[in-house]
C-alpha cells in the first residue's frame, strides 16, 4: 500500500522554526542580562561588547536560553533528516545526504553538549563549552554548505552560497588580523554574531527552496 500526501506545513515550516528559534532566545536572554546588570548594553552586532555564550550564562537569561536553545536542538536534527530525505527526491543519487545527516545531526548534538555545560566556571566543563560550540559551528556549516553545493544553480542557491561562506572569510580575516597586528576590539565577539545571524538567514533561504520545490512527504506502507 502506498500513501502519498502533501508535507504537513510544519515540515515545510521546519526551517523558520530553527531560524527563528535562536535570533529570538538570545537576543531576549542578552535584553534580560542588560536589565539586571550582568551584561553591558550594546547593539554586541555592531559592537561586540559581549559573546552570546555570556547571554546564557547569568540567571535568569540563562534559564531563557536553555529553554530556546534545547529545544532548538531538535528542531536542527528534525531539519537535517528531512533535507536529507528531500535532496534525494529531487536529485537522485547525490552523496551529499549523508554529509548533512552527519555534520548536521554531529552539530545539532555539539550544541546540547555547549549548553549542557555553559553556566559551569570549571576548567573540563569550559573545555566541553568550547569543544561544543566549535564542533556546532562547524557541523552545521559543513552541513549548510554540502547541500547548497548539491543544489541545482538558481539567485536563491547563489544567496545561500555566500551567506555561508561570508562567516568563514570573516573568521580567517580575524585569524589573519591577530598574526599580524594587534586584535581589533572586540572583533571576535562581532563574528559570532554575526556569523550566528547569517547561519539563521541560511534556514529562511531554505524554507524558501522547499516552499518553490513544493516539498511533498511521502509515506509507504506494505
């Protein structure tokens, strides 16, 4: 028996809810952490005054932050299997399905370690906070940027190119920077942002390639 029916809208919906989830948890845990006197007031996109990680650390912004952001976790590892599952309806035979089962599903599993450990000053709990969001990073890049590789050439797979590759050039610029001068202020803190931005920008352009695919969900049953 074969059940064919249309992708209920929160799988299509699947990537605004993982976009959304992070720019709304953390920007109102640093509005919470400025309130009560824990973080400098800033706009940190422009200034860097403060990390996201310091956002979560501090109650009661950081209680705010887990509840968002675990979550959020879910929703990464629920986006992944299904684009996985979609790049292989609409291109045959690709390889890069597994490279982002495993680098998104990887990334989504370093966050909940990074949050698990965040509000702990203990030297192993920092090495898992730094590991954690390292690997997050760079799970859900590599994820990112092997299934808009594998996207047929169109303005929207071009978008989602260089949303994804911008937070690497600024990352080696600011790796460049510190070899040869000395720091710019603060500029570490602004590419965490920043970059945190554009990976969120990335999940709207791909409801938007699902949204124009007319992603369907397929179901059989024998």
């Amino acid at each position: 028996m074969r059940i064919g029916y249309a992708a209920p809208m929160f799988i299509r919906g699947l990537p605004l809810i993982t976009a959304i989830l992070p720019l709304v948890g953390i920007n109102i845990a640093y509005w919470v952490g400025v309130e009560h006197g824990n973080l400098p007031s800033c706009i940190p996109y422009f200034d860097g005054c403060t990390s996201i990680s310091a956002t979560g650390r501090y109650p009661p912004g950081d209680r705010l932050f887990r509840a968002v952001m675990l979550p959020r976790s879910a929703w990464l590892v629920l986006t992944w299997y299904f684009a996985a599952h979609w790049l292989r309806s609409v291109k045959p035979g690709t390889r890069a399905d597994r490279t982002i089962l495993v680098a998104g599903v990887g990334g989504a599993i370093a966050l909940i370690i990074y949050i698990s450990y965040l509000a702990s000053n203990d030297p192993f709990y920092e090495v898992m906070r730094r590991y954690g969001i390292y690997f997050y990073f760079l799970g859900t890049a590599v994820a990112q940027l092997a299934l808009t590789l594998a996207l047929e050439r169109s303005a929207l797979q071009r978008a989602m190119f260089w949303v994804i590759v911008t937070p690497f050039g600024l990352g080696l610029f600011n790796l460049a920077q510190k070899a040869v001068m000395s720091p710019l202020n603060n500029f570490a803190n602004r590419i965490e942002w920043i970059a945190a931005v554009l990976m969120q920008v990335w999940f709207v352009l791909l409801y938007l390639v699902w949204r124009r695919s007319r992603f369907d969900l397929v179901v059989r049953a024998d």
